[in-house]
C-alpha cells in the first residue's frame, strides 16, 4: 500500500468501490471525518489518479449478453512487429470488454460479451480473425461465474 495514502484514504477507497454514488457527506459519516477534509481527499484521490473514474456498474445478462468468453489471441511474426497496430484495432471492437498483453505462448488475452455462441461465432469470423496480425485464435466460453469484482484489496 503505497505510504502517501492514509488510514482515512483507505477506507474512502473502500466505501467508493462498493458504491461510488455515495454523498461526501456520507462518505464523511462512514469514515469518521467531517464532510470538508473527507471532500479534500477525495479530491486529491482522484487528482492524483487514484480514482480512475466512477462509473455504473450494468448487468450484461440483463441487456441480452449472456455469453462471456475468454479468448487468446496468437499474432504471426511480422503482428508482433505490430503490437500497436493490433492493440489500437481491438480497442475498437466494443465486444472486447478487456485486453491484456501476456507472456509465453499467446500474446494476448481478450474478455468478450456476446448475446449467445452464435453471436460470437459472427465476432469472430467477422472482426476478430480480420484484426491485423492474427494467427491463431483459442476461445473459452465461460459457464459461469464464480466470482467478480470490480475492488481491489485495500
């Protein structure tokens, strides 16, 4: 835990991740401090970066996208010449909810939302085997799910 952030800091953090539409003043009651300084630091927290943003937290089932898939992405030689070129094409396909850049066999490993397996049969003849550099292509539908979070430890 970095040193810069106090025993208050960590426990606004902790409040804002489980519900960032909280009031400074609730914040403030929660926390133990009063609604100036509390506001102070969130201020500074996410000045400083250590609030990226706050955001509304959707369903995907809810809105029709019932099938999550998890797919590694192997670029041939000359797409690894272009990592950037790949990288700036994914971010454009709003189905990709997550990219990585790994280490070892694959170099990359994408977090997709589909309606269902046939939906994301059409992504991935459509758009993901078009994206530049693509070699090989290895999905994972998941079944369920287990676990998600959007907090980190604090």
């Amino acid at each position: 835990m970095p040193q810069d952030l106090d025993r208050w800091e960590r426990k606004i953090l902790a409040l804002l991740q489980e519900d960032a539409s909280l009031s400074t003043a609730a914040v403030a009651e929660a926390v133990g401090l009063s609604a100036s300084p509390c506001w102070r630091r969130i201020d500074r927290l996410e000045r400083e970066g250590f609030i990226k943003r706050r955001v509304a937290l959707v369903d995907r089932a809810k809105i029709g996208l019932k099938t999550q898939v998890f797919a590694q992405v192997k670029l041939n030689a000359h797409g690894r010449a272009n990592l950037d070129e790949f990288a700036a094409a994914v971010r454009e396909v709003p189905e990709v909810l997550e990219c990585y850049v790994l280490m070892g066999a694959v170099d990359f490993m994408l977090k997709i939302v589909a309606a269902d397996v046939e939906s994301y049969e059409r992504l991935f003849f459509d758009r993901l085997s078009k994206l530049p550099g693509v070699q090989e292509i290895n999905s994972t539908v998941a079944l369920s799910e287990i676990k998600h979070t959007t907090a980190v430890p604090l």
